[in-house]
C-alpha cells in the first residue's frame, strides 16, 4: 500500500523535502488553501499534490510532516491533533527539547504518535541535502526514515528519546547562526575603522573548525580569565561607533564561568561543560597577564 503523508507546510525548506519522498513513491499532500502563489509554485514543482482541505488530508494520512517556523511549530501541531489525527506526527522544526516533548505529550494524550526531527543543512538539491535527524519511537522513527531512502535528505535515526533530535538542532544552530551574526558585527566594526578588508584576510586565512575541535576547549577555559576583560574591550569598541555590544558582553559574562580554571589547560572535558552550568559573581578587574 501507499504510505501517505501531509506536509505542513510548502515552504523553501518544506516543499523540496517533501518532494524528495515524492521521489520514492510516497503520496504527499499538502494544504494549498491559505497559501501564497510561491508556495503553491513550490509544492507544484517538488511534484506535490492538493489536498482540498487539512481535514481531508489528514483523513488519508500515515504520517505528518511539520516544517514551519519554529514560532508556529505548536500551534501547527494542535491544529492537527483537533481534527483526530491519530498517525504518526513528524516535528520537523527548529525548537526547543522542551516545546518538542510538549508536543510530543499532546499527541499521546490524543492518541498519535510523535516523533522528534531536526533538519541541518539546506534545502535539498542535485547531488546535496540536509540530515534529518530523528528520536523517539523506533519503530515510528524507522517508519519516518524510510519515506527518505535513497534521497538527497539523509535520515540519522537516533537511539534516543523525544527531544533529543531537537537538541541537537538547538546545539549546531547555536553555533552556526551566531557565528554568522558575530561574523557581521566584526566586519561592521572593522569597516567603521577602515579594515574591512584586512579582516577579511585574515578570515580566509583561518584554518580552525572551531565546532569540531572538541579538545580545544579546555585551553578555552585555561585563558579565560583574560579572554574575560578583551571580550569587554570589544564591547566598548563596538559601542563607540554605535555598533551592538551585546554579543561581546554575553561572551563575557560566558567565559567569566571559567575564571577558576587559570591556566588548567589539562581541565577535564567533562569539568569544561560542568562549569558553563555554574553562576559566577559580577565581573573583576583582573586583567593582568599578556593577552592571547
């Protein structure tokens, strides 16, 4: 039999994804009432077909796919269980593990079953896709996985509850999209002063893989009673030219948990994570010492 799916909803990210299972025979509907011109383009292109309304879409459904934004991501997911939805509940979004398992109750208490993904990477293309990564039910994230066989979008099951897929987005996009604000707020700073390009040298000269070099992170914590009092200069830089601070300070107040650890550059992993969930009292002056 064909397995069934309603996406919600065709949007840069969701139309392709859902067209992928498309690919491999999988029936995918969608909801075109409400939507805009380029959101009906996209679920036509990505060989998406119209369901006359969620309700008659859900009525023959196996599974749900949800990818929206995360502000809407709960409300999505209400409004599917109030029509009885009673399959398996895909949630697809960028959120937090806590909204996840929220949902992830809510469907219970009506009777489907829900299962926890993460999308990281772009939409998928010719030859390249994102991971989507999933938790909780096996069986129901062994059902999620197989719409995607042989797909540009690559399912990573994971041997884990509802949220943990959720984490994970939390984790790398915490990294990913304040790497790419940072990164504008540096060249707006360099640019105030006539820099711009010097900064952007010295960018492509970089050679760090900062989220992959885990074991970095103890020298981290080892400097961080000096890194502490630059990251304060930079604040003060960035506001007089009108520049936000708030980064800068944050990076601060962060690496302030880890004034304790001078120069401990042999500090345990496990005692660098511990100590980021430890409060530290308000900042000193201590900036003696070269910088680095």
């Amino acid at each position: 039999m064909t397995t069934t799916v309603t996406l919600l909803h065709p949007g840069a990210m969701g139309a392709p994804v859902g067209g992928q299972a498309a690919r491999t025979g999988v029936r995918v509907l969608y909801v075109p009432e409400g939507r805009g011109p380029a959101s009906v383009e996209r679920a036509r292109q990505a060989g998406l077909e119209a369901a006359e309304s969620l309700a008659s879409a859900l009525s023959v459904s196996d599974l749900v796919l949800s990818i929206c934004p995360p502000h809407a991501a709960e409300d999505v997911a209400h409004e599917v269980l109030e029509h009885d939805f009673r399959g398996v509940y895909v949630e697809a979004n960028a959120i937090s593990p806590d909204r996840a398992t929220r949902i992830g109750k809510a469907c219970a208490e009506r009777g489907a079953l829900m299962v926890d993904g993460s999308i990281i990477g772009g939409p998928p293309t010719d030859g390249s896709g994102p991971r989507l990564y999933l938790s909780g039910d096996a069986e129901a994230v062994a059902r999620t996985a197989a719409l995607f066989d042989g797909t540009e979008v690559v399912a990573r099951p994971l041997d884990a509850e509802i949220g943990a897929a959720s984490a994970l987005k939390m984790a790398y996009a915490s990294f990913q999209k304040s790497a790419r604000v940072l990164a504008a707020v540096s060249h707006a700073l360099a640019a105030s002063h006539g820099v711009g390009e010097e900064l952007a040298e010295e960018g492509r000269a970089l050679t760090a893989r900062i989220l992959a070099e885990v074991d970095h992170f103890p020298s981290v914590a080892a400097r961080a009673w000096r890194w502490a009092p630059e990251m304060a200069e930079i604040a003060a830089a960035l506001d007089a030219v009108g520049l936000p601070p708030d980064l800068a300070e944050a990076s601060a107040a962060v690496v302030r948990r880890w004034n304790g650890d001078k120069d401990r550059f042999d500090l345990p992993l496990e005692d660098v994570f511990a100590h980021l969930h430890t409060p530290v009292g308000p900042a000193t002056d201590d900036v003696t010492g070269p910088t680095g």
